[in-house]
C-alpha cells in the first residue's frame, strides 16, 4: 500500500510546483513599469578647466506609475545637437511618489572638445535654441532597472 501512495504524492507535488511556477510569473508580468519621463530643467557650469567641464543638471522625473519607485541612482548621458556632450552618474537616493514627481539634482562631465563644438556651433548660426537629448538609467534596490530616453530644446538668451 504504501509504494502506491508515493508516485500520488509526487504527482500532486509536481502539479502544485507547477501553479505556483504558473502565479510567480503572472506576478511578475504584473510588475512592468512604464518608463519615467525625464527632462531636462536646468544646467549650470560648476568648473571649468582646460581639460574638462562639470555641470550642474536638475532633472525632473516623473512616475506615470501608481507605486512609489525608490531610486538609489541614476546614469545618464546628454547629446547637444546630435552631438555627445556630458556623462554623469548620481548615487543620490530619492523616492518618486505614485503620480508624482521630483527633481534630481545630478553632475555631469563633459570634455573641452565637446563644448568648443557647441560655442563654434552657436557662433555660426543666429539659434536661439539647442536641441538636447538625455538617455540613462534609473537604478533602484528593489525594482528592476529602468531606462529611459527624451528629447527636447534648451533656450539660449540673446547676448548683445
């Protein structure tokens, strides 16, 4: 009696094994975030050598999401014009309420050479923009990474 109680007793096993395989990933399919939109809100030259420059950027970021996203970091880059300009990283911690937003305060480097091609290119022309776009990670300790991309224009005053 016994020999026929074990291959039950498996089988049942396997069977429950295989919901619970089944509810996990239904719950993790549950878990896709849509991607923060972040822009641009403001940039400030903290230094300036000869070899490179370090910016002050503000972001914001918004969670289109109806969960909190604690954030324990970010990296990001910044093309001005189509053109690479500025690399930074933050490990500032902040947390992004369900439907809200907030501003990272974040630094970037960027390369004489990227900004000598910026000021030929406002040189040239009359612009009184510059187009930008800003492409990273948003890095959080319980949340699968999360990317994200946008584009935009930064306004330049008019010198005279």
């Amino acid at each position: 009696m016994r020999t026929t109680i074990v291959p039950v007793v498996q089988r049942t096993a396997s069977i429950l094994m295989g919901v619970v395989i089944v509810m996990l990933a239904a719950g993790c399919a549950g878990l896709r975030l849509q991607s923060p939109p972040v822009t641009l809100v403001s940039m400030n030259v903290i230094e300036a050598s000869l070899f490179e420059q370090r910016f002050a950027f503000k972001l914001r970021v918004q969670n289109p999401n109806d969960i909190d996203i604690p954030l324990t970091g970010v990296s990001f880059e910044i093309k001005l014009n189509d053109q690479p300009f500025a690399k930074g990283v933050s490990n500032k911690p902040v947390s992004l309420p369900p439907l809200g937003e907030a501003v990272l305060e974040v630094t970037a480097v960027s390369d004489v050479s990227s900004l000598l091609r910026r000021i030929r290119e406002l040189r040239k022309g009359n612009r009184g923009s510059l187009s930008y776009h800003i492409k990273g990670r948003l890095i959080s300790g319980s949340l699968p990474e999360i990317t994200f991309e946008n584009s935009g224009t930064i306004g330049i005053p008019v010198i005279r």
